[in-house]
C-alpha cells in the first residue's frame, strides 16, 4: 500500500465521530470477551468503506472463536461479521456505493478480480474471503472497515426490515449454498439435517426450495426441535439418548436418507451423518469443525456416496434476497432475543446458553446510529 493510495479519498466522504474511540466486542483468547474502546477504523485501501453498524448479531462461529477452534484470531480482534449499516466513507477506487447508503454487509469480502472470484469461489478470494472477525476486525462495533467494498456490499432495498436482511450477511447463504446446493438436493429427495440451530434451520427453510419428500430435523433441544416442525420438518428425533442413527434407519427401512446436512461442527454429530446417508447419498458439511473427525471409510467405502465441504461463497446472495423481499422466505423469524449493541455482553451470555434462554439468532441494535 502506497501513501498516495491512503490519500485517494474523495472530499465529499462524509467525517466520522469526532472522537477518537469507538465502542467494539473485543477477543482476548478463549473465553476472554470485552466490550471496550477501540479506534475507529480508517480507510486503508481505495477500494474500502467506512460502515456505521446499525444492526448486527452473533454467529456459531463466533463461539467456535471463543472456544479456541480458531487459533488464527489473535488477541484484540474485534469479532463479527454479519451487519446492516450506513456508509460513512469510501475510498476513490470504490464505484457502486456512495456515503449515505445503507447497506447489507457480507460475511465474506471479495475482490471480483482474482482466480477465484472469477470461479465464484469468493470465500478463497486471494484479497479477501471470510477476514471479518477472523483475520482483520469485524462488525460487532459501531464502525468497521469494509475491503473490496464493491464485491462486499449490497444495497439495502428501501422497504425492507433490518432483522430479516442482517440474515442475508451469513447464515442463509451458507445454509443454502453449503447444505442445500452442496447436498444437491432434488425433488423427492429423503434429508436429514443434523443440528436444529440457526444454520440448520435456515438448511431447512431454503432446502423446501426443491421439494424434498421427508425432511428428518435432528438435536438435542426440544425447543428448536418445535420450531423445525413449525418451519417444515417433516419428522423431528431427538438424539440426546443416543439412538438417533438407528432412528432415522428404522423409519427408512434400514435404507437411510438421500442427502445428511451436518450443522453443528462436532464429531458426534458427524457421526450420525455417517450413520444414516443411504447407498448413493451426500453429505454436506455446513459446521465449523475445531477438532478431528473420524471418518469410517471402513463402511462407507462401497457405499457410493460423496462428502462435500464448502465456506459459504455467498454467490447466492443477490437470489436470496429476492427470496427474502418477496416474503416467500421469513428469516426474521428466526430472531429470538432482541439487545442493544452496548449491551452485547449480555447477548453473548443468553446465545451461549442457547438452550437455556431458548435462543436461535440475537439482534444487535445501535441505538447510537442516527
């Protein structure tokens, strides 16, 4: 980076707070969290967008991070990456938006030009990819730095409501994209999705895209079991006695499912996909995996199934929320608690705790974005 690209800001980018300091949800090493001051971001690269936060939540990921399954997220990382805010500033290499504009952030940051933007594989743009909250700070702030601005963007349409779009940054794309499309599911189909949390469940709203004939909702929770049902699982098992493989296999005749969608990120869970995929059948690994899974090649060698692993590329993104504006696709309806961003600490207790508050997606609102 250059001095005269710093420079290329325009005049007409409209000035941050005045004060130095911003409030953020800071990562101090497993489970070590504050909410604390840090600087405001600044433009770094012509190509970047200052955001005011407006709205924001909290991902699965973001505990996989607290828990230590991400070690490459270093002490001071600022966590987050899903948001809704507005424009505050732009580089001068960045042409589809303008200060004022309100805007959905994506988890991932692409810049349209690389090897892999150009196959649509944003989550391994050589520039960017999933680096929110990850490899350079995120959106549980009040301002972040937005690279690749143009690849990372999208327009916020003028009627829509701000709980349902903040789904677009995230989990519905990765439920569509790495379960639903990596899984292919077809017309007809059998599936299973193993993990009744916000992922999966947003597996299950975008997989009746294809009418599948059975879908099985596997968890330990009751409660999220219940809203599964309500969204149109067509069966719910509860797996917390251990016998959810065998389940699924008595209600199939011993054949299993055509496609298993992993949601969760634990060996337990993949297990069960291993268990239960039918002759001819996928399994899509959607979950954040921190430790190692055995994969039981001893059974499954003769099976003629296919293993997919994906990060959510967001290609599907702009389709998505056409889904979403026309109402055939309500994520808001995965929203359970509702906090104001200074008070983002109590909203990390409550989603860490999910089956005790009963929590699927907590919404962050910064009463301070005017």
């Amino acid at each position: 980076m250059t001095t005269t690209e710093l420079e290329l800001v325009p005049a007409s980018a409209a000035p941050l707070s005045t004060a130095s300091n911003m409030k953020a949800l800071v990562y101090h090493g497993p489970a070590q969290r504050a909410w604390e001051d840090k600087p405001h971001p600044i433009i770094q690269d012509a190509g970047d967008a200052i955001v005011r936060i407006t709205t924001s939540t909290i991902c699965g990921t973001d505990l996989h991070i607290l828990k230590g399954d991400l070690p490459a997220v270093i002490d001071g990382r600022i966590l987050g990456h899903e948001g809704i805010g507005v424009v505050e500033q732009v580089g001068a290499g960045v042409s589809e938006f303008q200060v004022g504009d309100k805007v959905i952030i994506s988890c991932v940051s692409a810049c349209l030009k690389c090897d892999f933007c150009k196959k649509g594989m944003y989550s391994h743009c050589r520039h960017g990819g999933w680096i929110l909250g990850y490899t350079i700070d995120g959106t549980q702030a009040e301002y972040v730095r937005i690279p690749h601005a143009d690849g990372s963007l999208y327009h916020f349409p003028a009627d829509a409501d701000e709980e349902a779009m903040v789904m677009l940054s995230d989990i519905l794309p990765t439920g569509f994209e790495c379960g639903v499309l990596n899984g292919e599911v077809k017309p007809g189909d059998s599936v299973a999705i193993v993990g009744a949390g916000p992922v999966g469940l947003a597996v299950l709203l975008t997989a009746q895209f294809y009418s599948p004939a059975a879908i099985f909702m596997i968890d330990l929770d009751d409660k999220r079991l219940a809203v599964a049902k309500e969204f149109g699982a067509t069966t719910l098992i509860n797996s917390s006695d251990g016998r959810a493989a065998q389940r699924v296999l008595d209600l199939t005749e011993g054949a299993g499912v055509d496609v298993v969608i992993e949601a969760v990120g634990i060996p337990a869970t993949f297990n069960i996909c291993q268990a239960i995929v039918a002759a001819g059948g996928r399994i899509a690994n959607v979950g954040v995996h921190g430790k190692p899974v055995e994969l039981h090649l001893e059974k499954l060698w003769d099976r003629n199934i296919a293993i997919t692993t994906r990060l959510v590329d967001t290609v599907t993104t702009p389709m998505l929320l056409k889904v979403v504006r026309s109402g055939k696709l309500q994520p808001r309806k995965l929203v359970t608690h509702r906090f104001a961003l200074n008070d983002i600490m109590k909203a990390y207790d409550t989603f860490g705790n999910a089956a005790k508050e009963g929590a699927l997606k907590v919404v962050l609102t910064n009463s301070a974005a005017g």
